[in-house]
C-alpha cells in the first residue's frame, strides 16, 4: 500500500483512501516555489504527515524519494499538493523527478 499511496494522485481524499492520513495527524508543509523545497530539511516525529505545496506559476513537480524503498509521486501543479505520512524513524532523502537540483530530506525521530 506504501508503494501504492506513493504514487496515488495529490489530494487529501486520495490520502484518506489509502488510509495514510487521519485529520488527527500532525502536518508539516514543505513550500515547493522559486524551484527548490523551503524549508530542504524538516525533522518529525514518526506519525506526521509532511506536505508539500506547489506554489510556483507555471511549472509542475513531484517528490522523488531516492533512499532504500524509494518512489516518486505523481506531478503535481501549482496549487497542487503531496503529502507522505512518516511512520517509521529514518532519513529520507528527495528530490523533484523533473528538477533533480532541487533537493531536501525529511528525518523522522521516535
């Protein structure tokens, strides 16, 4: 299902179809806009949900996790958005799949 909700379109119901995100969970937004993530490094308690928001113009992006079990999201366009729930403790380095110079992590603590 990870693999699944990984690539599953970038809305909040696709979210909860997968059962990934409950409104109860915690959410940390990564802003996607002048062609990089702000902020690149977030660091979470294992359980929240990161969010990232396309607020450039014109240009779509997607969120490309490169580590072990890695996969890509869907492309989403300026308005649009991502959101990954974290679960298990780690590091978990990314990308944008169109834009491989833009790059961020996400740490995950207990």
């Amino acid at each position: 299902m990870a693999a699944w909700f990984g690539r599953c379109a970038s809305t909040l119901a696709c979210a909860l179809i997968a059962g990934a995100v409950s409104a109860a969970d915690p959410v940390v937004t990564v802003v996607v806009e002048h062609m990089r993530f702000e902020p690149a490094s977030v660091v979470v308690k294992a359980g929240t949900v990161v969010r990232w928001v396309n607020r450039e113009k014109r240009t779509s992006h997607s969120v490309l996790f490169t580590g072990p079990g890695g996969f890509e999201s869907e492309r989403f366009l300026p308005d649009e958005h991502y959101e990954r729930r974290f679960d298990k403790p780690g590091r978990y380095p990314y990308l944008c799949g169109p834009h491989p110079d833009m790059q961020g992590v996400v740490e995950v603590t207990p």
